[in-house]
C-alpha cells in the first residue's frame, strides 16, 4: 500500500515535464542514463545538462520508482511496481 507521502510525490512526479518523459521511456523498457538523457533532449527545447538529467533519474530512484539495475559502468534503470500501482490507481 502506498503512503500518503508516496502518492504526494507521485502527482508532483507526473506534473513534471522531464520526469513524465523518463516514465514515459522506462515504459518502453529497460534504459540506459545515455538513452534516457537523449529522450529528454529529443523533447525538450532546450538541451538539459547532463549532471540535471541524471538528477531527475537519482530522484526518481530515491522515491523508489525506478529501480537501477547493472553495475556502475553502465546501469539501466526500469519502472518499479510501486510506480505502477501508483498509476493504476490513479487510471481508476
């Protein structure tokens, strides 16, 4: 079950134009930072620093809805089930 605080972040999560499209990317499937970086610069206007890209995908892991898999050379990162009950319930 999903605390309150958990659903807070996740409405904030989803209003968030750079974070919206990393979801919309990890839905896909499994990717890469440099894949992920590369969507948001395909869709934003202005090309975001590489360091600010990463940021939005450390949040998103540290809120616990994406999960980094692989090493430290070149993880890939995935949409975790907590993200995914969080919309399922919001779709409802």
């Amino acid at each position: 079950m999903a605390s309150e605080e958990d659903v807070k972040a996740f409405e904030r999560d989803v209003r968030c134009v750079p974070t919206k499209i990393i979801m919309k990317k990890l839905k896909e499937g499994e990717k890469t930072l440099s894949e992920l970086e590369a969507a948001l610069n395909e869709a934003l206007e202005d090309p975001l620093d590489p360091v600010v890209a990463k940021l939005y995908v450390d949040q998103l892991e540290a809120e616990g809805f994406i999960e980094k898999k692989g090493g430290n050379g070149n993880p890939s990162y995935t949409v975790t089930q907590k993200w995914k009950d969080l919309e399922a319930k919001k779709e409802s």
